[in-house]
C-alpha cells in the first residue's frame, strides 16, 4: 500500500485549505499553490452550516469562526413587500455546533489560511501547474515558472475554472451557463435580519444574510444573458433597476446605491462530474468536481467536507491507495448530487415565476411546503459523515 507522505494542493480556497490543514495536522508534508498572486478574496459572504461547523470543528477552528459570525437557526421566506410565509426553524446542529454561523469570506479564508500554515503547510502565491507527469508511485508536476517537483498525491481544488479536472477529464465535463446570475452587496445589517430570508417576486429573487451584528449582504438572483459581462460602472443602475420590484429594507438599500457600493456580479454556472474524482494519484474536489446553485448554502461546505474527507480516505491504508480515492468519490458524489439536484430544481422552480398569477399561486405552495422540503434537507445534510 501506498505511504502518502508528500501531497500538492492546487488552490487556495475553503475547500484546499481544508484538505492542507488535514493532510498537514496527520504528518503529511504539504505545499499549496494558488494562481493569484495575493489572496485578495473575493465575494461577500458565506453562510456556514452545521455540516461544515462540524469540519471546521475537526480541524480546530471551530471556536473562531463562532467568534467571527452571526449564528442563526431560521431561514425565512417572504413575498415582495416582506410579508412572512415561511418561518423555518433549521434540522441542523447539535449540542456542539449551531445550524449556521455566517461570516465574511475574507473572514473564513484568514481563519483556515492560519490553519492550514500553522499545520506546516507551505503556501506559494502567483503559481498554477503546466503539466503532470504521473508515474506509478509519485506524479511530476512541472509549474508555470518552470520549476518541478515530485508528490505522492495532488488534491486538485482550483476551482470552477479547474486546470487539474481538464487534466483528468479533458473538456468532458464543464459548468455551463444556466441563463441565471446573482449580484450580490455587502450593506449594514437591519435589524429586522437575523437568519437567512428571501423575498420572492415575479422573475426573480431577492434576500438577506446577515454575517455579524453590524453586517449582512443583500443577494438578488434573476435571468441574465448566458456570457454577459456588464460594465463595472453600469452596476449600480443594473443592480437598482433588479431591485425595483421589492419593499421592506430592500426599498432602503436600493436608494443608497452609489458608486462606492461594492457589488459583485457572477453567473451561476452548474456543474455536476461523475466519479470517479481521480485518475492515479491525481484527485479533485470542491467547485472543480461539483459547482451548485446557492440557494442551500452548502457550496462551501461541500468543499470543506470534500478536503477534510479526502484527506481521511488518502491515509486511510486499509486498502490500496486506488480503491481509497475511489472511496473518496463514491461518498462524496452521492451526497454533492444531492445538493446539486435540491438546489437546482429550487432554482428552477423560483425562477419559474413570471406573471402576478404565478406569483399569487407560489407563494401559496411556499407557506404550505416549503419548510417541509427544507427539512427533508436538512436531515440528510446533518447526517455525520465521519
């Protein structure tokens, strides 16, 4: 069996530095590798539920992503005006950890950087791969300085555009546009949020996070042009006009919309790959293996979840080391499909709604089922997986 002594960690995000921080706290001699030359992290937030608190709690920090977020233990759903018809109370969590802790990304990603570095993880800055050579027993992996070097296992978590799932899969397999995106703001927290919430209206979505006492961000999801690029000064006339439809707090952020306001726009591009994740001594995860619509807040959490569990299966040595990364795979897809598939068919279904009738008869099958879907979720997603 094979001895995994030496991994290499292609991407610097959630899901890749879980897997740092895990391979390095059991002895294994990590290097990561992120093409950005800083990790100026972009995005707004992240809602963190108990499934990946619990990975977090694995790795040893638990205590300062509480410390950093808002916990919550409701997500609600309200019309346009924000008139309730979904008081949910989550299925999630324990004794230990709460059902979500929301934190800024830039917040998540110092926390587990700090990890994964203090886990002896060598972190190199501004460098992808060029090629991999694999052999029976290490891969060659040549960088884009021209430097080499050899490892027993590379963890490919380069994200939605991944260079090591084309090394597996070739163009077999890519996200493709939904004809969907979702513009995104991080504003002062009302005092009326305090969980999850979306506000349905005709041809698209609006809602809110919040991510600490002061903080929240405002989240928007509606059709948009397969391959659109808007221009950075259009965005906050683009974003305002989305808005228009909407009440409550919504109405407030709205009108104060400026220039200053830094709005994120990105298409929502699903993907599901099919296992086996691997080929040799060569896996991936997270948004290289599986891109989800963001509607249960389990993106992240399934690249935490896929780190944390490859690391486990890859020093298992029970069995050789092809039959743990296919292990790896088979637990993995199963419960990523899951998320993939509930979350799509919520995005479809939102999405669906085009005139007022419409509108008058979702929101009516909203109040009736929607908790009841939610927390068939929410039991399988609270399901220990290690």
């Amino acid at each position: 069996m094979a001895d995994i002594k030496r991994v290499l960690v292609v991407g610097g995000g959630v899901g890749g530095l879980t897997a740092a921080t895990a391979f390095g706290q059991r002895g294994v001699d990590v290097v990561l590798i992120e093409k950005r030359p800083a990790f100026d992290v972009p995005g707004v937030g992240l809602g963190q539920p108990a499934n990946a608190l619990r990975v977090y709690d694995a790795i040893g920090v638990l205590p300062q992503i509480l410390a950093s977020g808002f916990i919550y233990d409701h997500m609600y759903i309200f019309d346009r005006q924000r008139v309730l018809l979904v008081d949910h109370k989550f299925l999630l969590g324990d004794e230990r950890v709460p059902a979500v802790c929301a934190l800024s990304r830039r917040r998540l990603h110092d926390i587990l950087l700090a990890a994964a570095e203090g886990a002896g993880t060598t972190v190199r800055l501004g460098l992808s791969v060029d090629k991999f050579d694999e052999g029976p027993d290490k891969v060659a992996v040549t960088f884009s300085d021209g430097s080499s070097d050899n490892f027993d296992l590379v963890a490919g978590f380069d994200g939605i555009r991944s260079t090591t799932r084309q090394h597996l899969v070739g163009s077999a397999f890519l996200p493709r546009p939904s004809g969907y995106g979702a513009w995104r703001v991080q504003v002062p927290r009302h005092p009326d949020v305090k969980g999850m919430e979306f506000l349905q209206g005709v041809g698209s979505k609006t809602g809110a996070m919040p991510l600490s006492d002061n903080l929240m961000y405002l989240f928007h999801i509606r059709p948009e042009e397969p391959g659109a690029v808007f221009a950075r000064e259009d965005y906050v006339r683009l974003f305002q006009e989305r808005l228009a439809q909407y009440g409550s707090y919504v109405t407030d952020i709205r009108e104060s919309l400026n220039d200053a306001s830094d709005i994120v726009y990105s298409p929502i591009e699903p993907m599901m790959l099919p296992w086996p994740w691997y080929r040799g001594r060569v896996a991936i995860g997270g948004d290289a293996a599986h891109v989800v619509p963001p509607h249960l807040t389990q993106g992240a959490a399934m690249a935490a979840e896929d780190g944390y569990i490859l690391a486990l299966e890859a020093l298992a040595q029970d069995v050789p080391l092809e039959a743990r990364l296919m292990r790896y795979s088979q637990k993995r897809y199963a419960r990523c499909t899951f998320v993939y598939s509930f979350s799509r068919q919520w995005l479809d279904e939102e999405q669906s709604v085009r005139t007022e009738e419409e509108l008058t008869v979702a929101c009516k099958e909203f109040a009736a089922n929607a908790s009841v879907r939610i927390g068939a979720s929410d039991r399988v997603l609270n399901t220990r997986i290690f």
